[in-house]
C-alpha cells in the first residue's frame, strides 16, 4: 500500500504526459486485464439475461386456416392478453396443417413434433386434429371454443367445432389458462 502512495505522489509531481507515460509503463498490464475482464464479465450477463428473456411467455399451435385467415386477431389478442411480452418475450404462433388435410403428408406429425419437443403450450384446432392429437395420449384438457367470438369466426371458414387444448403437465399452463380466458371472454 505505501508503494502505491508513493507512486501517487510521484504521479502528482509529474507532468500530464510523464503521468501517462508512468502509469502506462508500470499499471498497463494490469489496466488492460481489468478492462478485459470487465468487457468478459458484461459479455456473459448480457448473453445470460437475453437467453432468460428469448422464451416466449406463451407458445401457440394455430391451425393453418385460422391463422390465414385471422392471424391479425390471434395476435392481436395474443397481445392483448400478454401487454408485457415485448421484444424477446413476446408470444409465439406456429401454425400446423389439421390432421384431417389430405393435401399435406405430414399433416399432424408436425404438430406432434412440436408437442414432443416441449415447444407448444396451447393448441387451437378443428375437431379431426384434436381427435389425433387426444388418441396419443391421456391428460388433455380439451375446451370447445366453438360458442366463442374466434369459434364462430372459425365456423364461417368452415372449422367448426374449434377447439383448445392444453395438458396438465405443459410446462406454460399458466399462461395457456390465461390465453383461454382471454378467448372465452372476448365479445
């Protein structure tokens, strides 16, 4: 500590450029490490917190049509049911061909690897996929959405009933019972 002192009042004794040349020839190294460690330390809290931040508060399966459709009323109501998912937050669609399309192949595998992989909170979908979609698996909490505003949408598109559908062990289901709330409630 005293050699510290003692450099201190050599430094104040010094001129501006002898100061910067001083402090540069005996302290660079350790100011160039405090400075890189400081630039690695920011780097890994900004790389933590924007990871935490880059999941959805809710992932929503919608089945093509509705999406084509209304896709600017789910986002919409996504948005209104969600006012603070903003940026990296902010809810997530997906859409899915129904089970019942025999245009598409893979019509309910995709969906079905979207539910495998944890990545849907909430499904919303015609009769033949939430039939498929149930006959994999017990636990799920189907709600007839068909007496709601989105429902009868749906049904003047010709996907009538609509269904909601969400498991008890989703890892969201917080969020997806917020989101069917919210479409039960809209007028």
């Amino acid at each position: 500590m005293t050699k510290l002192k003692e450099d201190l009042q050599k430094i104040k004794g010094m001129s501006f450029k002898e100061a910067a040349d001083h402090i540069y020839t005996y302290y660079g190294l350790v100011i160039a490490a405090i400075i890189f460690a400081l630039i690695f330390i920011i780097s890994l809290i900004s790389t933590v917190v924007k990871n935490k931040l880059t999941v959805p508060v809710i992932q929503v399966a919608v089945q093509n049509e509705i999406e084509y459709f209304y896709g600017d009323d789910m986002s919409l109501l996504l948005s209104e049911t969600f006012p603070d998912a903003k940026g990296y937050n902010e809810p997530l669609k997906c859409t899915f061909s129904s089970s019942a399309d025999t245009t598409d192949m893979y019509a309910g595998i995709q969906l079905m690897a979207y539910i495998a992989a944890g990545d849907i909170d909430a499904v919303i979908c015609d009769q033949a996929t939430a039939d498929y979609i149930c006959g994999s698996g017990e636990g799920a909490i189907v709600t007839d959405l068909s007496d709601t505003r989105l429902g009868k949408k749906a049904a003047d598109i010709g996907i009538s009933p609509l269904f909601y559908i969400t498991y008890e062990d989703w890892k969201n289901k917080e969020a997806a019972d917020l989101l069917l709330n919210a479409i039960l409630s809209q007028k």
